[in-house]
C-alpha cells in the first residue's frame, strides 16, 4: 500500500459513509440519537478536504484521524480518530507498507478504539465488527493486501450481523438495557462499510 492507495481506501469510505447516510442514521434511530449517519458524514466529508496534503500512507492515516476527533462530536468521532491515528502512527514514515504491516496498524487501531471506549467483544458496539474484522486480516495477510481485505469486510460483516442479537453494555444503546436486543449495532454497520471499501479499492 502506498499513499495513493491509502487516499482511494478514505475516500472510498467517504463515498460509501455518503451513500450509507440514511441507513446509519436510521439505524442510531432505533438505539441511539439519529446522528451516526451524519456524524460520520460530517467527518469524512472534512477528510476528504485535507487528503491531498500527506506523502506516506501514515501521514494519511494520521491526517484523517486528527480530522475526525476535530469535526465529529459524540462517541463515533474520537472513536474512528483514535483507531485511524493510531493505525497512521504504527506505519510510520515508510512510503510502502505490505500486508502484515497493515495488520499490524489495524490491531493497533483495535487497541486504541478498546482503551478509548472501554468495550469488549459482545457489548454490541463497532469493535464487534472491527475485532474479527482483524483477526482475518491478520489470518490473511500472508496472501497478500486483497485477499486478508476481503477476509476482514466478511468477518465484519458477520460479526456487524451478530451485534442484533446483543445487548448493548457501552454507549447510548446501553441505556436502553434489554430493548437494545433485535437492532444491528450503527457503529458496527459503519465499520463493514470501512472494510468493505478497502477490499473494493485493493481488489
Ligand atoms: P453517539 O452515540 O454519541 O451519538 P454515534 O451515534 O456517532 O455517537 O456512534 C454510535 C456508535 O458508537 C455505536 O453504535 C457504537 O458502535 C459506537 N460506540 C459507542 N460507545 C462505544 C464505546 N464505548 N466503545 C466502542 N464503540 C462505541
Ligand atoms: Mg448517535
Ligand atoms: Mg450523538
């Protein structure tokens, strides 16, 4: 992966947040406040206005990170800046990264977004897709940069499916207690969309 590569991954997920708007804002309507659609729109649309700038897929990373934690309130801005700040730090300077470079950034975008927030697998939040989302990438990443993204969009997209049947134990969804239960996670919906475009763009 190179910068440019790293550019079309965000911007593929820009696009794909866009498009996804109302179904991540309806699905925050069910458990949450409405807002993760817009939310997340608000700060990919500001990312893509300061991608043109970084020359490493770090600087990338870590550009729309800090990008993120500015322009997006609530749980999901911190929480998707952490993990693409912290995945942008553990590549570093280097002008290429190969696979088992980025499964090493992604796990470190996983610890990040674990210490920020605080949830465990079955909370029913974004680290029920982003977890096993990893695992496969890890898993794969001997085969190369397409085959470990399309591993880890199918787990997060299982492990986005699995979050209906959870009660929610961190953020707003948790103050519903057991009527949490029967919704798929928005968070964890945005995080399928996130793999998927970086499977879309590496394949
Ligand atoms: P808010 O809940 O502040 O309105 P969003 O609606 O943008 O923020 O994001 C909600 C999503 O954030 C949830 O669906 C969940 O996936 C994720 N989330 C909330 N709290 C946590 C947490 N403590 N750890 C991990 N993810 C969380
Ligand atoms: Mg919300
Ligand atoms: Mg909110």
């Amino acid at each position: 992966m190179d910068a440019a590569l790293a550019r079309a991954w965000v911007s593929a997920v820009a696009a794909s947040v866009a498009a996804q708007t109302e179904l991540l804002t309806q699905l925050d309507a069910a458990i949450g406040d409405s807002d993760h659609g817009v939310n997340l729109n608000r700060g990919f649309t500001a990312v893509l206005a300061v991608l043109d700038g970084p020359e490493t897929p770090g600087e990338v990373f870590a550009v729309t990170g800090r990008t993120l934690v500015s322009k997006v309130g609530g749980a999901s801005g911190p929480l998707y800046g952490s993990l693409f700040r912290a995945l942008g730090k553990a590549l570093g300077t280097a002008s290429t990264v190969d696979a088992p470079e980025v499964a090493a950034g992604l796990r470190a975008g996983l610890d990040a977004v674990r210490k920020l927030g605080g949830a465990a697998p079955g909370d029913k939040t974004m680290v029920d897709a982003y977890e096993p989302a990893v695992v496969a990438f890890e898993k794969a990443a001997a085969d190369g940069l397409a085959a470990a993204a399309r591993a880890a969009a199918d787990a997060a997209a299982a492990g986005m499916r699995a979050t209906v049947d959870l009660r929610a134990r961190k953020g707003r969804a948790s103050y519903l207690g057991e009527r949490s239960i029967g919704h798929q996670d928005p968070g964890a919906t945005s995080t399928w969309l996130v793999f998927e475009a970086l499977a879309s763009v590496t394949a």
